[in-house]
C-alpha cells in the first residue's frame, strides 16, 4: 500500500506530465549548437549517456586549457536561451511552477526533481535534464536554496515565503515534542490539523505540511515511517543499543538474538553492521532487556520478569494466593516464557520451594 507521504506526493497537474519529456525537451534545446558545445555541455553537466567531467578533464579532451572550456559552456549558455523555441522551456516552467505552488512554493531539490518525474519516469538521464533545464535555464524564474545546517537544498518561488516555511516546522516540531514520542503521519496530521496556526494559514493544507518537513533537518523520519526530532534515539538511533531497543518496540514481539540483529541490518539505520554476538552482549548486560527462551528475548516493560523457570513459577503463586493445577501453572510460564512444557514441570520438582496438596495442586512451600 501507499504510504500518506507517497499518495500526497502525487501531483494534481498529471495531465501537463502526460506529454512531458525532459530528455526530449533537452534534445531540442541543444539543437542550439554546435557538435563540439553540445558534447561539451553534456560532459559538464553529465547529460543523456555522458559522465559528467570536470573543466580540467573537458580541457585534456580538446587540448585547451580549464578558462577555455568555461567560456565556451558560458557562451552555449547564452546561445541556448536565445535561439531554441521557448514553448520548450516553458512548458518546464508551467509545470514546476504549478507543482510547486501546490506544495507551498516550495519543494526539496529531490521532491521537485520526482514530482516532474512521475509520469516520464524517474531514471537518471530524465534527472539530469531536469536539473539542468532548472539550474542553467530557469534559475531566473525560481529561486536555489541551498543546504544549510537546518535545511536540505530547495526551490522556491520568488513570490514564496520562507518565514511560513519556518514557522510551520515550529508548530509542527511543538506538538511532536508535546507527543513526547515518535508518531505517525496518520497520528501528525489530525493533530496540526487542529491547531489554531492551520485554521488561520488558509494556504497550509496536509500536503504542504508534509513537504515542509521533508526540506527541514530538525525533523525527520525512522525507518518505521514514524517522525521525530532527529536527536531522538527513536529517530536516528546512533548506539546498538538504541536500535535494539526500537526494533523490539516496533516489531511487539519476543526476538531471537539473530533475529533482532538481521532486523536491524535490514532497516538500514546507519552503516553500521549489527553482528549478532554484539546484540547478545547488549542483551545480557541491560536489565531492560529479559531471556524468555533459548536466546530469545523480550522487553521488561511488558510485564516479563527476570529469573529462571522456578521464579517464574514462584511469583504466579504468590499472586494467585491459592493452589495451582499444573495445567495452571504451565499456562501462566508460558505467557511469559518461551519454553517446553517439560522444563516447566522440571522446574515444579523442586522440593524446596514448592509443595503439592491433597488435591495434587502445587503451593508455596511455607518456610519451617
């Protein structure tokens, strides 16, 4: 199924995108020039079959020096924008320029770069022409912010506001910090929805909100689709530990060792490799953590206690207040251990601590 982050990614201009051809377009474009600028401007920007270079190795090629080949990509530039037909670039423009206000007028450099790639396909000679039609063409009618340590690179429209962009991670950021917790987008959204800034920002809808995060770097989200502040061990888990931790939490269910470790190779959280004699050791060593059966573990804070079998046993009866039929007994262990029956009734063989009335029902050996 669809993820809400897929679904609401899904632009509304589909019929502009039906006759959108970007590798097409770029053909027509370059047809501007000569063969020798043509090459040039694909090997420096890495256009259809080409690898992109870098001045010196365009310079080696051609037997001229670094200086040489930027002038000549500068005047090819220049030759493009004045001599191929503009219905080209405009249709390029229309198109982001409506995706983009659908999105708040603003959108990740990736985002932008797959919304117009819906329908054309998303492969890597359809992303380079993007990129340079946006870059080298449209950089007059849309404006490149780049990377900072609180934002990825985007786009944006002159017209577009960056202190609405701002202001609606901190809403959004203050609930999630309120929520105290990883949540969901499912969760998120009804939330920000009923906050007094959404109902006054008419412009705010769930699919901006949704790409306003998605260009921030405070927040981000796990591999379970579940979004958070980024220093959020439940969010980017950096020690084994934490991703020990989380895996169990998600997956809700006792884990093998081995299993815990491939679950996390897996979810790809870093490239980090989980060995599975390192998840045992971080297993064994912290007490949050309870051996339920052969190397099988779960998280103390669903109830499971630590201690061997006849512990187990010891507290059931100490609840229960009364005797206990094996069959009792053995129901009770096995919600709370992963065992064979047989360990269970091994367990009640000890003298010491359990005694049996005249009914063959097991009690607390009272202390003489």
């Amino acid at each position: 199924m669809e993820s809400i982050l897929d679904q609401v990614m899904t632009s509304k201009h589909m019929d502009n995108l039906k006759n959108f051809n970007p590798h097409q377009i770029l053909e027509k474009i370059l047809e501007a020039l000569a063969e020798r600028e043509q090459e040039i401007i694909r090997m420096r920007h890495g256009l259809a079959d080409y690898e992109k270079k870098t001045l010196e190795d365009i310079g080696r090629k051609y037997n001229v020096t670094r200086e040489r080949v930027r002038q000549i990509e500068n005047s090819s530039l220049k030759k493009i924008t004045k001599n191929f037909d503009q219905t080209y670039l405009k249709q390029v423009e229309d198109i982001a320029n409506g995706i983009l206000n659908e999105h708040g007028g603003m959108m990740s450099e990736e985002n932008l770069t797959r919304e117009l790639l819906v329908i054309p396909g998303d492969n890597s000679e359809n992303r380079a022409a993007i990129r340079f039609v946006l870059n080298q063409l449209l950089k007059h009618r849309f404006h490149y912010v780049k990377e900072t340590p609180k934002h990825y690179n985007f786009w944006k429209t002159p017209e577009a506001s960056t202190d609405f962009l701002l202001d609606t991670i901190n809403e959004v950021r203050k609930l999630i910090e309120e929520h105290d917790d990883a949540i969901s987008l499912e969760e998120l959204l009804p939330k920000i929805q009923g906050t007094e800034f959404y109902s006054q920002n008419d412009d705010l809808t769930d699919k901006v909100v949704i790409n306003f995060i998605d260009i921030t770097k405070k927040l981000e989200a796990n591999p379970y689709e579940e979004y958070g502040l980024v220093e959020w061990p439940s969010i980017r888990p950096k020690r084994m530990n934490d991703k020990i931790y989380l895996v169990l939490q998600k997956e809700m269910k006792p884990m093998h060792f081995t299993e815990i470790a491939n679950t996390i190779n897996k979810m790809n959280f870093d490239h980090r490799k989980a060995y599975p004699a390192t998840i045992h050791n971080e297993l064994i060593l912290d007490k949050k953590y309870v051996l339920i059966g052969r190397g099988i573990y779960a998280l103390k804070e669903w109830g499971y206690k630590p201690g061997v079998v006849s512990d187990v046993i010891e507290e059931i009866l100490e609840k229960a207040d009364r005797p206990l039929s094996k069959k009792e007994i053995i129901a009770e262990v096995l919600k709370k251990r992963l065992i064979k029956e047989t360990t269970i009734t091994l367990a009640l063989m000890n003298k010491d601590k359990f005694a049996r009335d005249e009914k063959g029902r097991y009690l607390l050996k009272k202390e003489e």
